[in-house]
C-alpha cells in the first residue's frame, strides 16, 4: 500500500493508515465492496477525483460531491463537507455546483463549503465555518464568509 508524503508545511499532519488504504482502494477502483464498507463505519464517501497528496488525519464524515475539484497538499479535516449549494438543482450541467478548492487549502473540523466557488491557494477554512463565496489565496476564514486575514501577495513575513 502507498502511504501519502509528509504535509509539506506542517509534518505533524499525516494520514491513519485507514485513511491511506481507503484512498488507496479508491483510486485504483479496486474491491469497491471493501470500499463501501469503510465508507459505511467511517461516514465518509469521498465521490471526486483524488489528488496524490490529499490529507485526512481523521478520515470521519468527510463528504465530497462528484464535481468537486481538489488540489494538491489539501488536507480535509473530519466532518467536512464540499457539496452543492442547492441539492435540488434540476438544471443540465453538475459541473458547475461543487467547489474548487486549490493546493494547500486546509479545511477544518465541520467546515462547510457550499456551492460554485473557489477557496484560493494556501487558505485556511476554520472550525464549524460556512463558506459560499469565493476565498482569495493566502487567506484564514471563519464563520460565515467572513475573512479574517488576507495577504495577496504571497504568504505573510
């Protein structure tokens, strides 16, 4: 089994081995019975296509939709949520109602980001936030769509 690297800013953040072999086993598309299982005790399904280097230390309850695009070096905390802001659209396209989050972008415990949106590169989603609109990089949000920090150029010094 292929464990995921180091988080290359914080190494304290790693994955569980059960969090490593249930990406593994999603990946590869492989014993998708023993997949559904562990979606089933874990609470978490995880529909996306998964990046290389996805980070989830507590691999519970993380929901992601089928549209959702994440980058690299992303870590998803437990409870989280990345889904459509409306679920009973009954429109054409479905790619348009999932987020994007970009590299590095850290979500939170209970964190929900709802709907069209994109949460910049290296942004942080804190605890039990609600986000519904667009995030620039390099910011901290919490709450309700409200931003606490936000540095354009680059990472603070």
């Amino acid at each position: 089994m292929k464990r995921t690297p180091v988080h290359p800013i914080n190494p304290h953040i790693r994955n569980t081995f059960v969090g490593d072999f249930y990406l593994n086993l999603k990946r590869k598309g492989s014993f998708r019975w023993l997949a559904r299982i562990l979606e089933n005790i874990l609470g978490l399904e995880i529909i996306c296509p998964i990046p290389e280097r996805l980070h989830i230390p507590h691999p519970y309850g993380i929901l992601c939709g089928p549209a959702c695009k994440i980058g690299e070096d992303v870590t998803l905390m437990h409870f989280t949520m990345l889904g459509p802001k409306d679920p009973w659209y009954q429109g054409e396209s479905v790619e348009n109602l999932n987020p994007t989050l970009e590299e590095g972008v850290y979500v939170s415990a209970g964190a929900k980001v709802l709907g069209p949106i994109t949460i910049g590169a290296w942004s942080v989603i804190g605890a039990n936030a609600v986000v519904t609109e667009d995030v620039p990089p390099f910011s901290t949000v919490f709450g309700h769509n409200r931003i606490l920090r936000s540095t354009e150029g680059g990472l603070p010094r």
